[in-house]
C-alpha cells in the first residue's frame, strides 16, 4: 500500500513539474504590453486635419502619443496592408485609447467606415499639392497666405498658433521643421524657400523675448476705429494685410461703422490679446454709442443673468465671463458656429477641449432657445449645408448623389447605411 502512495506522489510531482515548464517555455513568446499607458489628452496639444497614413514618428508623438504607442500604431498599420482606409480601422488599433479616439475623430482625413471606403460612390478626400511661388518669410504669412499655398484652414491656423508659441517668429529652419502641421514631406519643399537662419541661435529664449520687447514698442493713442485709415492701423502693429482685413470687415461687413466694442472684438484678425490692449484708447465717437453707454454695456456684460441667456447667442466674452479660458469659449462658439445652432444641451458637452464641469454648471443655469436652428429634409437640404456640417459632411456625397433618383428619405436612409448612432444625431437637423 506505502508503495502505491509513494507512486502516486511521484507521479502528481512530475506532472507539476512539466505543467510549470511548458507555462514558462510557452510564456517567452507572449509579449510583455503591461509597461503601455495611454497618455492623457492634453490642452496644450493643438489638432488640425491629418492624414494618419501621412503622419511619421515625431507627429505621432507630437499628437500625444508614447513612443511606445507608435509603434504599435505603426506595426498595425502594416497588419491592414500597410494603409488605414477608414476611421472605424483606426479606431480598432487597441494603442489608440476611446478617449483619445474622441479627440481625433473630428480632424482625421478618413471616410467613417470601411464600407463607405470601398464604395464606389464614395468621393475620396483630395489632398492639396503644396505650391510656392518664390522665397518668403513665414513669419509675415497670414492665414489666407498659408491656406492659398495649399494648407486648410485649420492647419493654417495652427501654424499661427506655433508660431505664437515660440514667441511670434520662426527663428529658424530648424524651428519651423518642428512644427507638427509641417511633414517631411512639405518642409522638403518649402525649405529652399524660407528666408530664414538654418539653425536655431543659442539664445533662443532671450531672442524670444526681444521680439516681443519690439511689439511692445507700439505707440497708443486714443482713436477712432470708425475713422481710422491703413497707416492708422499699422501704427499698432498690423501688416498691410491685416489692416486691409479690418477695414473691409467695417465697411463691408458692418455698413460702415463698429457700433460697439463687441463688433471690433468680432474682428477675426484681432486677437484676443490684441483687442485688450487696444480697449483702453478706443473712442467710438457716435451719437448712438457714447463712451459711457460702452461703460455701461461692459458694467451690464459683467453682471449678465446667466438664467435668462440662451445657449444659441450667448457671447464669447460671456463664456468668459462665466469663468470659462478663451479656449474652451472659442470652441464652444466654434462648434456652435458649424452646426448652425445647438438643438440639445449635451452636444455642448461632446465639444473638445473645455472644461465639462464648469460648462455642466453653465448648462443647468441657461436656456437653450431652438427655434431658429435650420432644419432641411435629406431632399431640399443646400449641397453646401450637407458638405460642411459636422453631421452630415461624411455622409453629404451620398445623399446629394442618392436623392437625383430617390424622393423617398427612408429608402435613402437605407442606402446610406450609417450607423444608428451617427443617424440619430443627423435627424437632429432634420425636419
């Protein structure tokens, strides 16, 4: 009987001690993904329109991105044939984390799904070529310069803003190759052109602040933007361009005449910073608008009745005044701006880069007046409508195409093939 019982202890040992060599033999093999983290979406990080097959290593990372994260991205691209063709295939990448996704969505050159990829109605995004037509220095370019060289307009708006960031020049080659809206591919044919040093000075900083220390040398004085002519606005420190752009916008735009501060603030080639140091000498002499009256109309705009202002007119300097930063102010009018008007309260909350809580306060205080949000039927909706909203854009080829043969919207919703979520948020818009 002992015999027996030592045989089977024997035996249960050796069978342990094969289990644990074959666990630890086949465990080599498995790579170890346990250091990954996904990286925190980050205010700081600026997102223009990309191309995730265009983008290298340093974008990537530029994007928020570890090293690691790359890549994986990058390997993953390969496994697919070495070219993302939809966003749905992007998202599926487990290195691109929900919420990093969120971020991206809106800016990434892509068709929605693998399907509408492979559709033959499907009108594929057409890239710009890049065209220069001699040297020139970046630093004087504005958006409309950039956007006529072939960028969009939000990449040309986030080569401004790095340009701000490095304290409103270039300063170099080198500099403006680092910039994430600038790929390999791009800066290999503008760099010939760009009157610019080739290396960054070793007093980079220092050369930062003398540039600013320069724009700070405008003289002020007190006048009249109603009354004031080109060299009137370059004397504080706009380029031609610019001057020409705030005269057209008074006489065109607004008839004429700024008929309060806010008109001027509207001013798209007035920054923010801009408009605060003019505010103090500006005189808006009109019979209509005393400088009192504007004291009154800021007194009024300091105190607004939050409970009685509506979500579809409320101003950017109300946004701030209710505690929210000029980004997320921005981007909450931005949005607004592109959808024609919000028609539900939590769209407010799906804008990117704001301070959720705090418009989450906002949003249990105001009123959202809808009445005159534009609504259209997949039929009657304008072709320009359909191709820039945010809602419909992906989807606006399809629908312009389908209904030249089709009246009835359901059958066209079942040609189209969207997803339920993607469809109960364009039936927001319809009648």
């Amino acid at each position: 009987m002992k015999k027996d019982y030592y045989r089977k202890v024997a035996f249960m040992g050796m069978l342990l001690i094969i289990l644990l060599a074959f666990q630890k033999y086949t465990s080599k093999n498995k790579e170890d993904f346990s250091d990954i983290k996904f990286i925190e979406s980050s205010a700081s990080i600026e997102f223009s329109e990309f191309d995730p097959n265009d983008l290298d290593k340093k974008q990537w990372k530029n994007l928020g991105f570890s090293e690691r994260q790359v890549e994986t991205i990058l390997n993953y691209k390969n496994v697919v044939g070495g070219k993302f063709i939809s966003k749905e295939q992007f998202k599926k990448c487990f290195a691109v984390s929900p919420d990093k996704f969120s971020e991206l969505e809106s800016y990434i050159l892509l068709p929605e799904s693998n399907n509408e990829a492979k559709s033959g109605g499907f009108k594929n995004f057409d890239k710009k070529s890049i065209t220069i037509s001699g040297k020139f220095n970046p630093d004087s370019y504005e958006v409309s310069d950039w956007m006529k060289m072939g960028f969009s307009e939000r990449q040309a708006a986030a080569i401004l803003k790095y340009k701000g960031f490095l304290g409103g020049s270039f300063i170099s080659k080198e500099k403006f190759k680092e910039c994430f809206i600038i790929n390999e591919e791009n800066y290999t044919k503008l760099s010939p052109y760009l009157i610019l040093p080739e290396k960054t000075p070793t007093n980079f900083r220092s050369f930062a602040k003398n540039f600013n220390a320069e724009k700070s040398k405008v003289q002020y004085h007190s006048f009249d933007p109603n009354t004031l002519d080109m060299d009137g606005w370059k004397s504080f420190g706009f380029s031609d361009r610019q001057a020409q752009t705030i005269i057209n916008y008074r006489d065109r735009n607004l008839k004429g005449s700024f008929k309060n501060l806010e008109d001027i603030q509207k001013c798209f080639v007035i920054s923010a910073q801009k408009f605060e140091e003019l505010k103090p000498y500006i005189n808006l002499s009109q019979s209509t608008d005393s400088n009192n009256q504007f004291k009154k109309t800021e007194i009024k705009q300091e105190k607004t009745d939050f409970s009685k202002t509506d979500l579809n007119t409320i101003t950017f300097k109300q946004l701030l005044e209710f505690g929210l930063d000029e980004k997320s102010a921005g981007m909450i009018i931005g949005f607004r701006k592109k959808l024609g008007g919000f028609v539900n309260k939590e769209q407010i909350l799906t804008t990117y880069n704001i301070d959720k809580e705090l418009v989450q306060k906002l949003l249990s205080i105001a009123l959202l007046n809808t009445a005159n949000v534009p609504k259209y039927t997949l039929t009657d909706a304008p072709e320009e409508w359909l191709k820039s909203h945010p809602y419909f854009k992906y989807s606006a080829d399809k629908i312009i195409f389908y209904r030249i043969s089709e009246k009835d919207e359901r059958k066209i919703w079942k040609l189209l093939k969207v997803k339920p979520e993607y469809e109960a948020r364009m039936r927001l818009y319809l009648k």
